[in-house]
C-alpha cells in the first residue's frame, strides 16, 4: 500500500521489488518526486546487481523496509534538470552510486568524504529522503537525484560496464589510493576473486603494481593469471607457499566477507604494510597484538568514496580501459541471478539493461 509520502509525488515510476524476507522481486508501481531546482531526472539504462542488494533485499541486516526497490550501480541518461542543476545537460551519460544525500555540513561532507557522513548519508535504496518517503534504487525505469549525488560517465566507458563501477569499482579504487596503495612497484595482495577482488586486480594493475591474488579456490588460478592479469596466485590454505610468501606485501585488500582468519595474511605483509578490510564477516574478526606491534602492521576498513572521488575513479577508469567483467541480464532474469549470487556462480557482475528490458505492467 502506498504511503502518503508517495502519493504526492507526481512521476509515475516503474520498477521491481521485493515485498517480505523471501527477497523475491516482482514488477511494482510507484513515483518518484518531481523534479526541484537541484535536481536532475535520469532514464535508467543500466544497473548493476550488488551482493548487498541480495542481503537488504533478504532483510539480512535488520534495516529493510518494504517494498524495496534495490540497485545502487545506476547508468543513465538525462532527461531533465532543475533550474538551478550546474553541472549537467539533458542528454548526458551519468551515474548514481550508493549515496543519495548527505548533510553536507559537518566536516567529513566538506572534506568530500559523503560516505562518512556522520548523520548519516541517505542510501539510494531502502532509506529515507528528508521528508521521510522511502528511497526506491535503480531496478527501475527512472530516478530522480540532486546533482551533488550524479557523476558523469566518460565517452571512453561503455555504459553496461561504468555501472558497477560505481560501487564495487569505487570500493577497490579509494583504499588504494588513501593508503598509499596506488604506487607503480608496490606488491599489493588481492584477497577474494568476485565481484570486488576482479576490480581491485584490475585497478591496482592500472596503478602498476604487482598483484598476487590469495584465494582459498585452486581453480581460479588459470582465471586470475591469464584472463585478469595477475603476476602471481597464492592458495590461503597451502601452508608451504604461504610461509614462501610470508613478508612479501606491501598492501592487502580483503575483499571476503565469509569468516577467515586475518593472522595468515598479516603474516604476508612487509614492515609497515596495511591490510584494509573491504567484505564484512558475520563474526568479530580475531587480531593478536604481536604481529602489529612487531611489524608496525595496520589493519585498517574502507567503504565506498565519496562524489569527487568516484567521478576521479570514473575517469581514471576510462582512461585506463579497466572494465569490470560483467554478464547483462534481462529485467526478469533478476531472482534467478539473484539465486546465482548466492552461489558465487558470476564472472564477475551481474547487470540488469534496464533500458531494453523493463516492461511496465499493465
């Protein structure tokens, strides 16, 4: 049933959500707000599927509200602006990520970090606009967002792979530069190979890095090597080589969000080398004292980036050719990829053309 708050709004909008815990998408009807002086209006083309779609679709996290329109990976084209929208034309090529408002007044927002807002930021999806309406995402026809939240898509990008970019691209790409990880030589370890850990290889390979992947999977080995260019593989549970390649990084990006243990991979590290922890495990994570303090080893947490960072990953990216891997899907293909997400079974990133194959309901 439609709430006040979505009755007022003027433009009707199509998309697909799921209505309980099943976390079962189906065709659903809503509208989106007019278009303020602030504002500019997006046809969706594009959107990538996220693992933490999956999760609030599900209500893993306790924070869901239904119905929930998921999809936070959105690629567009401008289809209208507010009078007083600066920094885009209709017609455009742009993006929206995980961020749809933030406070814009305390001092994480003026440092172009949004992402730390301490309010805190609105999400694209599941959350809550000022005036208490619910966040629909971009499993959807259109979108409506104030222009601080929009970042432009290069030429150079093609539009199916600029959107998961947008939140597994930015996630891989700001802890490499904020801790120092971006330099051409460093030996920088990717741990997982999904979604995330394909374009953390891809990114740190672009920085010029050499990059060992560290999987619990043998069989990802060939794929990591030769399709995504990694320099070395290193399997998490073979002793020998991990004791062969104890002291041999300068950075790690933990992309798992399966409960591991952190001690092998400190143990990876060179003197003064940071492990960033990208996944979330369900289980408090165990750190003994002794490999930090004896090695003056970090271990440090990075979520998404803010607006002038993504827009900089974005060009980066175009400039760079790093593409996620992605499989394009139809609309009504989304449970059952839904399904295939659970199981880890996509190379790398499934994402919905929205464009070509939402069909309103009748």
């Amino acid at each position: 049933m439609a709430t006040q708050h979505e009755l007022e709004h003027p433009n009707k909008a199509f998309g697909w959500a799921a209505r309980d815990t099943s976390g079962v998408l189906s065709p659903f009807n809503f509208s989106r707000r007019e278009t303020s002086e602030k504002d500019v209006a997006i046809k969706v083309l594009y959107c990538g599927i996220c693992h933490s779609d999956l999760h609030m679709a599900k209500n893993d996290w306790g924070i869901s509200t239904y119905p929930l329109v998921p999809g936070h990976e959105i690629v567009g084209i401008v289809t209208k602006v507010g009078s007083k929208v600066e920094k885009f034309k209709i017609g455009e090529k742009v993006g929206v990520g995980f961020m749809v408002d933030s406070c814009r007044s305390c001092q994480n927002c003026s440092d172009n970090l949004e992402n730390y807002c301490p309010k805190p930021y609105t999400p694209t999806s599941g959350g809550k606009h000022s005036d208490g309406s619910i966040t629909y995402g971009g499993y959807s026809d259109s979108i409506v967002v104030d222009e601080h939240f929009i970042v432009h898509i290069s030429d150079g990008l093609p539009l199916e792979s600029a959107a998961p970019l947008l939140c597994a691209g930015i996630t891989v790409y700001s802890p490499l530069k904020y801790f120092g990880l971006d330099k051409p030589g460093l030996h920088i370890g990717i741990v997982g190979l999904g979604g995330l850990g394909h374009l953390a290889v891809k990114f740190a390979k672009a920085f010029g890095a050499y990059v060992t992947v560290i999987s619990t999977s043998p069989n990802k080995e060939k794929e990591a090597l030769e399709h995504l260019g990694a320099d070395s593989f290193l399997v998490s549970r073979d002793q020998d080589k991990m004791q062969a390649a104890m002291n041999t990084l300068d950075g790690i990006l933990d992309t798992v969000s399966g409960d591991h243990s952190l001690l092998p991979l400190l143990g990876l590290l060179k003197s003064h080398g940071k492990l960033v922890m990208l996944g979330v495990p369900t289980k408090p994570l165990e750190i003994s004292a002794f490999p930090l303090i004896l090695g003056r080893k970090l271990v440090a947490g990075s979520a998404i980036g803010g607006l002038k960072e993504t827009q900089e990953m974005i060009d980066f990216a175009a400039k760079h050719n790093v593409k996620p891997d992605v499989e394009i899907i139809p609309m009504d293909y989304v449970n059952t990829a839904m399904e295939r997400l659970l199981k880890a079974d996509v190379k790398y990133r499934f994402v919905i053309d929205i464009g070509n194959t939402l069909k309103p309901s009748s």
